[in-house]
C-alpha cells in the first residue's frame, strides 16, 4: 500500500504537468505554429527557427560526446590500469557530473567563445552541453560495460581472442542498451538545458535558420524563458504551446531510442 | 596431428622431447602472497593428467598460468618458465593469442557466450580466420557439425543449432564449451573442475567424453572427486600448499601413494 502511495506521488506531478501543458498550451499547437517564425515581437506566430536550432544544437551536441564519451568509458573499463591516476579521473568524472550548469556556461564562454575564437556559435553552445553531458555518457557506458560478465571475456580470452576482438565481439554489443540509456539521458538533458547555451550560441530573437555550425541560432527553451519572463504582452497559450513542443521533443526522442535498443536486443539474439 | 612449435630451446631448458607442458622452478605470488612454490612439472603429451589437492592449494592458479590468463590481474608475478611443447610461452618472441588458441581451458561453470550454438562452436575459429572474409556456409557447417560430434553433442543438437547456447542444459553447455575449443585446433585442454557444476549423469556424460578426448589432445583435469580422479585419468599430480608432493600414474598413486600428505588425502584426511 504504501509503494502504491509513493509510486502515485511519483507519476501524480507528472501527469498533472503533462496534463496542464496539454490543456493550456494544446490550443497553440497548430502547423503555422511549428512551422513559422515568431511575429510581432514574439507574441506572435510560431517557433520553426527555435525548433531547428534546438535540433542542431542537440545533435553536434552529441555528435561530439558521444563518440568521446564511448572512447573514454571504453579505456576506463578495459584499458585503464588500476593505479591513482585513473582513480584520479574517475573522481574528476564523478565531479565534472556535479557541476552546476551555469559554471558550465561561463566555462563554455571562456573556452570556446573566447579562447578558441568561435564566437558566440552552434559550435560553442554545442560543445558546452556535449562538455556538461559527457559524464553522463561515461558513466552509463562504463557501468554497462562493466556490467558484461567476466565469464564472457575470459571465454574470449581463452580461444585466443585480443583485447580487441573481446571488446568489438563480446563487450560492445552486451553494453550497446547500457550506452543507449546514457544516451537517451544525455539527449533529454540537452534539450532542455538553457543556461549553458545562453551566453554561447543561443540568441533572444533569429528568425533566420543556421547554415552553419558557426551560426548563432534560436533554442526552444531559451526562447521559452524570454517569453515568459522577458517580453511584455506574450499571450498565455504560447509559452505553454512552447513548453509542450519541447516536451513532445525530449519523449519523442527518448521513445526513439528505446526502440532503437529494443531493436537491437532483439537482434543479437541474447 | 600435433605440430611442435620449435625444438631449439628444448636442450637449453632441459625438456625430455615427450612433454606437452614443461615448467621450472615455477613461482607465482598474488601480490605478496605466494601461491606456487617452485612447481616442476613434466606433463605429457597425448595423456589425461589429473591434479588433485585440497581447496586452496593452487590448482586453478597452476592451470590459469599456463594459458597466460592469470597476468590478467595486474598484481600477479610469475617467477621461472613454462614451456609449452618446448616453447617458452612467458618468452619475448611468443604471441599471447598463439598461445591461447593452443591451449584451451573450460572453466568449472560453463561459461557458453549468450549466442547461438552453432555461433558459439565457430566463435573462435572466426576469431582466427581473419585471413578470409567470408566463409563458405557449408564450410562453416562442416566445422559445427564435426566439432559437436567430437563432444557427442550433435545428435541431441542437431535441430536447434541456431537457437541459444544459454537455453543448454548444464552438461549440454559444459560439452559445448569443450567443442567451440576444438575448431582452433588446440594441443591442449586446460579443464578446471569441468564436472562440478553438473549432476552424476552429466558428470559421467562429460567423464566419458574427455576419455575419448585422450590421445589427440593433452589433457589436464582438475578435480575434487578422487573416483573422478582415478577413473578418467591415466597420470595424477597431488599438490598441497602451493606444492607439487607427488607426480605418478594414477594407478600408482591410489594404490601405493610414495608420500605420507597423498595417502591422507586420498583417504579423505584433509578438506
Ligand atoms: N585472484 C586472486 N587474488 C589473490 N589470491 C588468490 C587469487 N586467486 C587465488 N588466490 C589464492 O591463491 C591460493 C590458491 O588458489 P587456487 O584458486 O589456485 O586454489 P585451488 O586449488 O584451485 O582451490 P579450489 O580447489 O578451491 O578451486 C588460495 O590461497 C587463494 O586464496
Ligand atoms: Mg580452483
């Protein structure tokens, strides 16, 4: 009885978020809506440029953190001697993870704003939140990796298998819905983050779209934050119809790739 | 059917010409703990060795040394030579996967790779047969087909090939452990207790297929089980403590143990 109690108390602000969006922001939804530049100020018209530069933003985002992420989960585990340095990083890791993301932001404006010279850019935005994820990817894929019995690689060991052919045969495709889970979390982080992207790459109002990763872009929820807090006369349903948007994104996406980890559970037969 | 690798370090290392494992003054610690003391053991080619001894004593640790799995852990120094058909297997030139894939091991719990049967008896051929790109289907099936009838698995088998290995009964697994070493050709098999894990029945199934291993491969059996011993083995090795007490037939052993520590094991005095 009492789980039942605590598991409503979990799914309740849920269904009452999701419930509120529907009703107050469904009325906004509509295709000139997703498909149109704001108007008037941005208490009009729709929200396409937020929507593509969230996209952009997100997958250079991962197209960076990903790969860096697997890499270095995959030494960690297999690779790395047990010895004080790679305790060392590991508790960097675990610390990088707790870094608020606004200090990621002003990180991402020194770094790559400022010192590397890209400017205030999808490319520095992006690699300010692949930065702020990147241990959340780690993390996922190392424990998945690590979660591959040891049964399984001595199995390879023993009929001659290198360090390699256990990984790439064995390992990986274990660990490969361990990792899609770091991922999934990575993708709904992402997403949503405002802070580090504000001062990197994300602009106020752009009704153009970006053409390059050296553009600046609109992002659904920094464009959701000026809305609702920064520009006067905003009527009600559209910060809603925004939020709603954005949501429908993150679980479209995390639905996605469940499939996609189903799928290839399904294909490797164990 | 075996190959020797190279004869010239044989007359430096003092090998007789007749041994398939070879090792001298063989000392290994895991970390400061000493685990093998100076381990001289001339195991035969073509025979059925088996090592005894209570808990504790190394058994795994010897077995685990030969096949190079041990260094695995960082923390485990190995201490004089083993020679594998007269080859040093810790000597610079030596490639670690050639070893290996001389060499197999079936552990005391099968551990059958969660992938089909027939992908689980090729899995190690494959890993070896980079050369080639693509293998003939027939060919693969060649391969399956006469790995598992060497292990007297292919009748009950031969339907489901392409379903889990892990849906296996214990005994069923354990003789497919041995069969998916066979396609890479091994000289020897390393077993570790190979029986525990199963019933009598399968005991006496997988007992009855390394007898009929004998001969074609080298064949080292750890076990607890003194009429397991006595029954499937044609040499016996007794270690306590980290030593070799006494190495002979198997016959000799049981009937007229040398030493004083293998009668009173084999009579069931120790753990
Ligand atoms: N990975 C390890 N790290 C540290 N010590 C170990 C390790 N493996 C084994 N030992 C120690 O080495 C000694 C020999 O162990 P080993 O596993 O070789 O014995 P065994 O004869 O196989 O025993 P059993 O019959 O129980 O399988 C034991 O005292 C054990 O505690
Ligand atoms: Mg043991």
């Amino acid at each position: 009885m009492l789980f039942l109690i605590m598991t409503a108390l979990l799914i309740l602000p849920v269904l009452i978020i999701l419930a509120t969006l529907i009703y107050k922001g469904g009325p906004a939804i509509s295709w000139e809506f997703l498909f149109d530049d704001p108007r008037e100020g941005m208490t009009a018209g729709g929200i396409f440029p937020a929507l593509v530069g969230t996209i952009w933003l997100v997958a250079v985002a991962l197209l960076v953190s990903v790969p860096l992420g697997v890499a270095a989960a995959l030494y960690l585990s297999e690779f790395a001697p047990d010895n004080w340095f790679t305790r060392f990083i590991n508790l960097c890791i675990i610390n990088l993870a707790g870094v608020p993301s606004i200090v990621h932001a002003l990180f991402g404006v020194g770094a790559f704003v400022l010192f590397f010279g890209f400017g205030t850019s999808i490319l520095a935005a992006s690699l300010t939140l692949a930065i702020m994820t990147l241990p959340i990817v780690i993390v996922a894929t190392r424990e998945s990796l690590q979660a591959v019995p040891l049964a399984f690689r001595e199995a390879c060991w023993n009929m001659g298998a290198t360090r390699w052919q256990t990984i790439h045969r064995v390992v990986l495709p274990n660990a490969v819905s361990g990792i899609l889970t770091g991922v999934i979390l990575e993708v709904s982080r992402t997403t949503g983050e405002t802070a580090p992207i504000m001062f990197t790459g994300a602009a106020f109002f752009l009704p153009f779209l970006p053409t390059s990763v050296f553009d600046q872009t609109m992002a659904m929820s920094l464009h959701l934050f000026v809305i609702s807090t920064q520009v006067p006369g905003v009527p009600d349903h559209l910060p809603y119809g925004v939020a709603l948007v954005l949501i429908a994104m993150v679980l479209t996406m995390n639905a996605a790739s469940i499939g996609l980890r189903m799928y290839l559970r399904g294909k490797k037969k164990w | 059917m075996h190959e020797p690798i190279m004869n010239e370090t044989r007359a430096a290392n003092g090998g007789n010409g007749h041994d398939a494992i070879f090792t001298r003054d063989l000392n290994l610690w895991y970390g400061d703990f000493q685990a093998l003391f100076d381990v001289n053991l001339a195991i035969k080619d073509g025979m059925i060795t088996s090592l005894i001894g209570p808990s504790g004593c190394g058994k795994t640790t010897f077995l685990r040394s030969i096949n190079r799995i041990n260094e695995r852990l960082g923390y485990v120094r190995t201490e004089g030579s083993i020679l594998v058909f007269d080859t040093d297997i810790y000597g610079g030139e030596v490639e670690l996967a050639q070893v290996r894939k001389q060499i197999g091991m079936v552990f005391q719990r099968p551990n059958p790779l969660p992938i089909s049967i027939s992908d689980n008896v090729l899995f190690g051929f494959q890993l070896h047969g980079e050369g080639r790109t693509r293998m003939h289907k027939s060919e693969k099936e060649e391969i399956v087909e006469a790995a598992l009838k060497q292990v007297l698995l292919w009748d009950t088998v031969k339907d489901r090939l392409d379903s889990k290995a892990t849906e296996l009964s214990l005994e069923e697994q354990q003789k497919l452990c041995i069969a998916r070493l066979l396609p890479v050709k091994p000289t020897i098999l390393l077993m570790d207790e190979p029986c525990s894990a199963l019933d009598p029945k399968g005991t006496e199934a997988v007992e009855e297929l390394i007898w009929e291993l004998r001969g074609d491969y080298t064949i080292v059996i750890v076990t607890h089980n003194m009429a397991q011993a006595r029954r499937a083995s044609e040499e016996c090795i007794f270690m306590l403590m980290g030593k070799v007490v006494e190495h002979t037939a198997t016959e000799d052993m049981f009937v007229t143990p040398a030493k004083k520590e293998t009668a009173d094991y084999i009579e069931g005095r120790y753990g």
